[in-house]
C-alpha cells in the first residue's frame, strides 16, 4: 500500500485507468467475436455490415493508447482479408 498522498493519488488514477482499458478492450473484442462469428457462419452480408463499427472501435481504442497503432492495423486487414474472402467465395 502506498504511503505518501501522492502515491495514493496514483496508485487511484492507475486502477481507475486499468478498469477504463479493460472495458474498451472487452468493447473490442466482443466486436471482434462478432465478426468472428459471422465470418465462420458464412453469413456475408451480416459480415460486411459489422465490419465499419468493429473497425471503427479498433480505431478508436488504438487512438487511446490501449493497443499500438500497428496492433491495430494488423488486425483491422486481417479482418477486412476475411471479410472479402467470404463475400469473393458467393
């Protein structure tokens, strides 16, 4: 435990921003097992209409800081590799 009033006051602001990414991060993710999920089913149209928003959160927590900008375009063309796959595959 911390002893000094300014290390209170941080060892606070960190456990409040861990909890802070840990939700955007869950946000991504559960995003991401959608698409997963719609990719696998085969399901095209429902594919491409979940692309943007889950792009748009990748985007979104990279811009943050929760995620290297690189993590997040490695992931956004994968995803978007599946996405046209599926629909090229029709």
């Amino acid at each position: 435990m911390a002893n000094h009033k300014d290390a209170v006051k941080r060892a606070r602001q960190s456990n409040e921003r861990r909890l802070r990414n840990r939700h955007y991060r869950s946000q991504m993710r559960n995003h991401i097992k959608q698409l997963r999920a719609a990719i696998d089913a085969g399901d095209a149209d429902n594919a491409k209409a979940l692309l943007p928003g889950t792009v748009s959160v990748i985007q979104h927590v990279a811009q943050k800081g929760i995620i290297h900008k690189r993590n997040a375009a490695r992931r956004i063309s994968r995803l978007a590799l599946a996405v046209n796959a599926i629909g090229a595959a029709e």
